[in-house]
C-alpha cells in the first residue's frame, strides 16, 4: 500500500495548504523559465543587432541613407530595437529641427540629444522587462517553499501527538511531502537569481553601450549642424 | 514610425521559443524526478521473488541434523512428485518435530523398498530434481564448506535459515486452519535486525496474523546475515516477503 513513496502521492496526499503552495510554486517556476528563455533570446537579438548595426554605422555610409534603410525595414514589419531606434530617434529629430531656420544650431543639437536619451530610456525600458518578476521569484520563493514545509512540518506532529504509537513512520510520509515544497521553492528560486544577475549585469553593459553611442553620435551631429549653419549664413 | 516609438514600447513577439524550452525543462525534470524516485523503490520490489517466498512451513529441522546423503536418497526412489516436508507428521511445533527425527525417515523407508530394482538412470536424474529442491536447507548446513558457493545460493541458505529461525517462534492459535495464508514483509538492516514488520495480506483471520507477525518479532534479529555481502544483502534482504500458511493441519 502505502510502502513505495511515488512523488505523485507524495503530491496528491499533500494537506491543501501545502498543495496550494506547491502550485504557486510550479506556477512561478513556470512563468520564471519561460521569462528567463525570453529574456535569454531577446539580448541576444539586441547584442547581435547593436554589434551589426554599429558596424554599418561605422562604416562611412550617408546617415540619411542608413535613415532611409531603417524606414524600409519597419514598413517591412519588423521592429526596430536597441541601438538603431536611438539613432533613428536622433537622426529625424536633428534634421526636423534643422529645417528651421530660426533655430540655432546648439539648440537643435539639444533637441536631437533629448530625443535620443528619450529612446534610450524607452530601450532600457524594454530591457528591463519581467527582471523584476524574476528578481521576486529568486527572493520569495524559498521562502513560500519554507512556509510550505513547516506547515506541512507542524501538521504531520500534530498527527504525531494524536497517535498513540508513535513511530518514525507515522511522522516521516508528512515531512518528506512538507519537504518536496522546498525543494520546489529552490528550484524555482535559483534559477531565477542565477538569470536575474545575469541580465541585470547586461542590461548594465547595453546601455552604457546606448549611452556611448549617443555621445558619440550626438558629437557628429554637432559638427553637422554648425556645418550647416555656417553655409546657410555664407549663402545668405 | 512616430507612433510606434512614443506609444507603448514595442516588444518583438517572442513567445513560442520560451514556452517551448519552460515545457521541456519541466518535462525533463519531472520525468527525472519521477523514473528515479520509482526505481529506487523498484530495484528493491522486483527482487523481492528472489527470495523465493518463504513457505513458512513448519517441518524439518530434524532433518537437517541428519547425514546430508542417508535422507536423499530413500526421499528420491518414492515420492518424488511431493516434496518431503509435506507428507511430514502433523505435528505444527518445531521444536516437538525436533525430537522424533526418525519419524519421516522411516516412513518412507518401508516403501522405498520395493522400487530400488528401478533402472539406475532414472535414479540420478530424480535425484538431481530432488536435490535442487532440497538445496535449500542443505546449503545452510554446509554453508561454511561451500566457501565457494555463488552469490545465489548463498542467498538461498540465508533464507531458509531465516525461515526456520521464523518457524522456531511461531506459535500458531488454535483457530489456524488449512487454507489460511497471510502475508508480511519485513524490512532488515545490514546487522540483521529487523525493523519493521508489516501485513501486507491478511489471512483473513486477525489471531493467525497476529501470531505471525510475533513469530517475526520474536525472531527479532538474524545475526548471521552480518556474514552476507553488502551487495547481495542490498538486493535480496533489505525487503523480505514471508507467507505463513499452516500447510500440515489436518483440519
């Protein structure tokens, strides 16, 4: 009868609080992974974008042209992400506000420089997304696993004190099913803290990569603009 | 472009990839955690036939005391399709059948007389038959002489010693009748003590179970299998079945 232990049983014979947070838990163990694989593959894109769209950028092209590209890939369908949508953000800012002749030009590379941290904002953003669910689940849930043990604990010895033969036996099916709620709990939790350091630490080195790149692109569009200036006042 | 910028950030749709991994790591998991959890236990419940159920029945330590070739021999010539201990004299105590170790001999000793004139081969070959089922108890005797003996038939005399130490404290109630059989399984440890016992078919009759499960209790511990092999003590006796069935009453 009761002399194998399967972990179903284990499970199903659990008391309902226990069992309530063993759902939690495979539930946060659940949205955890599939947050984690997420986020895994989304800085991957957003590495491997930055890497190539930092290339291109580089590589001497007209800025109105590498503009004109990005225009056809979002009509495309595609989203335009990480370092290009501040450069994009950036590039039609200047050259809206460049059109204006009333502005001068330190003005219009403030403008341009507001849109672009405006961007990078918006792409820390979307960074950041579900790290703070991961970060909860790393930080509570081995303690709602250890909430289910020791409920599960006290329960099986009150039983205990209930029998009047008190073996080993009687006991030992109660803790070891109050136990499996930790286990889950750690293994909700690890996972989640390993992936919650991990993506954290780049977000850190993406967007100080954004931030570089905004210095660096705002200092082009410096020399741009006073270029520009200065030949409509010669041609005036 | 300017509304997806400044409206809602804009996530690209990364769903199927993610769901698909969560599934499988859980899957992965739970399959682990589910084939070993149960073949640990299912190592132990398969080999629990090897030992081969013990038919605790209540006969021949009397025999054992004897020559190891004078009993085999008028065994085989006469009742070779009925295993000795049955035909034994009615006599449910152990300890009483110790003290007419003549009886079953004799017994059949009258009828062996007449086929000895029977063809030699045929001889042999139930002898070798009978030899197999009586390989039980003789290999306890001579377990120290059978240095040698493999793995399973150590195992074998280890439990027909167990089962005869059981037989010894088993006192049956007088409400045991023929067809009662109930079962136990103990549990045992590497020095040979026993650490629980539980009932795991009732004979339908309580005293019967009772009396069983003290025969086992009163047994307690079985010192000598300190001598088996870990391995071969992991395998065979850390789980052990019993069956009692009170073959030899009458009624």
């Amino acid at each position: 009868m009761e002399e194998q232990l399967s972990l179903l049983e284990l499970v199903w014979n659990a008391s309902f609080t226990v069992q309530l947070v063993m759902v939690i838990l495979l539930l946060a163990s659940i949205f955890s992974w599939y947050m984690i694989a997420n986020r895994y593959l989304y800085f991957r894109n957003a590495n491997d974008e930055m890497y190539r769209f930092e290339e291109r950028f580089w590589s001497g092209i007209d800025l109105s042209q590498l503009y004109r590209e990005g225009s056809e890939k979002g009509s495309d369908g595609s989203v335009i992400l990480g370092m290009e949508s501040i450069f994009r953000a950036g590039f039609k800012e200047f050259s809206r506000l460049a059109q204006q002749p009333e502005m001068d030009s330190e003005a219009v590379i403030e403008g341009s420089r507001r849109a672009m941290r405006v961007a990078v904002m918006r792409e820390e953003e979307r960074l950041e997304r579900h790290l703070a669910f991961l970060a909860s689940v790393g930080s509570t849930s081995p303690y709602i696993g250890l909430f289910g043990t020791v409920w599960g604990i006290m329960h099986s010895f009150r039983g205990l004190a209930n029998s009047t033969q008190a073996t080993l036996a009687t006991v030992a099916p109660g803790i070891s099913e109050a136990l499996v709620a930790t286990a889950m709990g750690l293994f909700a939790a690890i996972p989640a803290v390993l992936a919650y350091n991990r993506f954290a630490s780049r977000v850190e080195v993406l967007s100080n990569r954004y931030d570089t790149f905004v210095d660096e692109f705002s200092g082009i569009l410096y020399r741009q603009a006073f270029a520009l200036r200065s030949r409509e006042k010669k041609s005036v | 472009m300017t509304t997806s910028l400044y409206a809602k950030p804009v996530m690209p749709r990364i769903i199927v990839r993610p769901a698909l991994v969560t599934l499988l790591i859980h899957g992965v998991l739970l399959y682990v955690l589910m084939t070993n959890w149960d073949a640990s236990d299912r190592d132990i419940i398969r080999v629990k036939p090897a030992p081969n159920v013990i038919n605790a029945r209540l006969v021949d330590v009397s025999e054992i005391s004897k020559p190891k070739p004078a009993p085999v021999k008028p065994r085989v010539v006469t009742v070779k399709p009925k295993p000795n201990p049955k035909p034994m004299p009615p006599k449910p105590r152990v300890a009483v059948s110790k003290l007419k170790p003549e009886k079953p001999m004799q017994k059949p000793v009258p009828k062996t007389k007449p086929p000895p004139a029977k063809p030699v081969p045929n001889q042999r070959s139930s002898r070798d038959i009978l030899a197999a089922i009586v390989r039980d108890e003789l290999a306890s005797v001579d377990a120290q002489a059978q240095a040698t003996e493999t793995a399973d038939e150590m195992s074998a005399s280890f439990v027909s010693l167990i089962k005869r130490t059981v037989v010894r404290s088993w006192s049956r109630p007088p409400s045991a009748r023929n067809g009662m059989e109930c079962e136990l399984s103990i549990q045992l440890i590497p020095t040979g003590e026993v650490v629980s016992v539980k009932l795991i078919r009732s004979s339908g009759n309580s005293a019967f179970d009772r009396s069983a499960i003290n025969a086992v209790e009163k047994a307690s511990a079985f010192p000598e299998l300190r001598k088996l092999p870990s391995r071969e003590f992991e395998k065979n006796f850390r789980r052990l079945t019993l069956i009692f069935k009170p073959e030899d009453l009458r009624y």
